[in-house]
C-alpha cells in the first residue's frame, strides 16, 4: 500500500478543491507511488474520508502519510516538497524562503471573500441584484489588485516563475488560485491589463503536470493508486 493518500474533489469543468495544488505538486515531483481518493461533490466529506483511512479530518484538502494526517494545501505542499527535494527540488534556494512562504500566504489571501461581505449575504432582504453590486463587483476590484502584484512581480523581475531559481510550490499554491479565479470568472486575464500575469498562467496551464493534474476531474468517486 501506498504511505501517500490525497483526498480530493473536483467538478468536471468547473472545479477543482484546493487538493489541486497538492496533487499538481506531486506530478511535479513524479513522486510515484501515490494514491488519490476522489470523493462525491455535494455530499459531506468526512464520512466518505473515513471509509479510506482519514480519522479526524473533515475538509479539503487531507493527505494521509505514513500514518500521519495533514491538512492545509500550503501545509501539504511544504511537506511533500521536502519529502521528494532529492527527486525535484520544488522549494527554492535557501534565500528564496521567505519570497516563497509570502507566496504561498497570498495564494490564499488573494482567494479569500472578505469578512465585511458576510452581513450583506447572509441579510434576506438583499437580492442578487444588490449582492452583485455590494458584494461580487467590490471583491473583483480587490481580485484585480491582487493580480497587479502579480504584474508588478513580474515586470521587475522578469523570470517565468515567481522565484527566480525556477517553478516552486510557489507557483503550485498561486496557479490554482489563478485558475479558479478565472474558472469562476472573477477575473479575465485575456481583456490586455496583465499581459505578465497571462504570459505566467500561460506557462503553468503548459507544463505537463498541470495538465495532468487536470484529468484528476474525469475520475469517478472512489481509490486510484498512480504508479
């Protein structure tokens, strides 16, 4: 058996959980043998996590290894890389560590809905209309902020990844924020304001391991052992 099982969920076209940085990470470090448990859509994870060994976890995403449960994408990531730094190194220099871990914060915060938001979604009083004017079209102004600095980023460095030494699980954690932001529609990289940023997602959707990582969608529910 496997001593890696990564737990994941994902919508065929639409969605991929936050797992998709870790298993992403994982086709990058070709770290064969491993397993992904796919669980339903919809349906309460925890229960279906426990048929396949997860005790205590009960979001996405969740790594079983060697017995130990971890969670948090940057978490997973971290350890993984360091697992498999003798296979690819995925972490950068020694120099480059706190630029990859302020990377890999922001891959988050760049996604989150901001708190002041929640009264507006939760009062019944307001339609879509007024959520999209209070809610959506301010966050996609702070989205838009966010991919800025991913522009600047780019335009004073002048590398294909966010670290100069080369990909990283910097670029695993920020790709599919990226991603989902585009796949939701909440940004659109293609309208000529960040021209950089598109060049750099580009890149990302072209490595042969995204797009592995992708076809993770076409899987039913249930256990797959890669490798």
């Amino acid at each position: 058996m496997s001593t890696i099982r990564l737990f994941h969920m994902a919508v065929p076209g639409k969605l991929h959980a936050r797992t998709f940085r870790c298993l992403w990470t994982l086709e990058e470090l070709e770290a064969r043998p491993f397993e992904v448990c796919m669980v339903t859509p919809g349906q309460p994870y925890a229960p279906q996590m426990r048929e396949y060994g997860m005790q205590r976890a009960t979001k996405l995403p969740a790594l079983l290894m060697d017995g130990k449960e971890i969670s948090e994408s940057a978490v997973i990531c971290q350890v993984l890389a360091e697992r498999f730094q003798s296979k690819k190194n995925l972490l950068g220099t020694e120099d480059e560590r706190i630029e990859r871990m302020q990377w890999m914060a922001f891959a988050e915060t760049a996604m989150m809905l901001r708190v002041p938001y929640l009264p507006i979604l939760m009062d019944p009083t307001k339609d879509m209309n007024a959520i999209r004017a209070e809610v959506i079209e301010p966050q996609k102004q702070i989205i838009a902020g966010n991919v800025a600095r991913f522009e600047a980023h780019f335009g004073d460095h002048g590398a294909p990844y966010l670290l100069k030494s080369g990909f990283s699980i910097a670029d695993t954690m920020c790709g599919w924020s990226l991603y989902t932001l585009t796949g939701l529609g909440l940004i659109d990289l293609s309208e000529g304001n960040s021209p950089l940023t598109l060049a750099y997602f580009t890149r990302l959707q072209e490595r042969a391991a995204f797009k592995r990582t992708e076809k993770y969608a076409e899987l039913s529910p249930g256990l797959y052992t890669q490798g």
